[in-house]
C-alpha cells in the first residue's frame, strides 16, 4: 500500500518578482527507520494579461484558454534510503541548496512570463505529436 505524503510547509519566500516561493517537506517512511527525504518547491503564478502580453506573438484568448487561470512550477529534489536520525539534516540540506542554486532565477522579473510560455509551447508541442486526440480529454492538460 502507497503512503500517503502530507506535505507540512517549511518555508515561504516572497520574491521580488511578486511570486511566492512555498518549500514543503514531501518525506515519506520506505522501511524500517529509512526515508525517501524529499523537498517540493512550488509557485503558482497567476495568468494575467500583462505576463501574455509580454509574449508578443500569442492570442491572449488562446493561451488562457489552454493554460487556465493560474500554473503551477513545482520542482522536487529527493534523497533515497536515508537513515532515520539523518532525515531532518538531509532535509535542511535539500532546502539549502535548492535555494542556493534556484532562488536568483525563481526571483527574476522574467521568470513568470517565460515559464508560462515554456509551458505554453511545451502544449503546442505536445498537441502536434497526437492531431487526432487534440480535441479529447487524453491529449489535453
């Protein structure tokens, strides 16, 4: 049977883009007194008008059509098989270097607008792979 993972908020960053860093502690117990340590980071970012229009070239309509009102980032890093007395030193580890190597990128102005076309043409690209699904619920978001 799969454990279900109760995420418990660790830290909440505001960035100077405006968005919301939210890092939570996913860990679940594998066996024994060992853990998959696993560190989630999220931002949900709000699909506006001023993030598409930056875009240029795309019909507002159609990206908020496609992509809804808000996405969601969400990046994980996990460590396997970690000993029980460990688990909170691994954890604090994880978060650290997460936002050693991540915190300037997430807080550049441009991070919203970019992701959101990231995740816009990954759904063009993925649209072209299956033409015959594009109207059916399996080849959609």
């Amino acid at each position: 049977m799969k454990q279900k993972i109760k995420p418990k908020l660790l830290k909440s960053i505001d960035l100077a883009s405006g968005l919301k860093l939210e890092l939570y502690d996913t860990s679940i117990k594998v066996a024994g007194d060992r853990w998959l340590v696993a560190l989630t980071a999220i931002i949900d970012i709000i699909v506006d008008e001023t993030i598409i229009a930056a875009q240029g070239h795309f019909n507002v309509n159609e990206i908020k059509e496609i992509l809804g009102e808000a996405i969601r980032f969400e990046q994980k890093r996990e460590r396997h098989f970690i000993d029980k007395k460990d688990k909170d030193n691994v954890l604090q580890n994880l978060m650290n270097s997460f936002l050693m190597s991540s915190l300037s990128y997430l807080s550049h102005p441009d991070f919203a607008k970019k992701y959101v076309l990231k995740v816009f043409k990954n759904h063009l690209v993925r649209k072209t792979w299956y033409p015959e699904k594009q109207n059916s619920a399996v080849g959609s978001l």
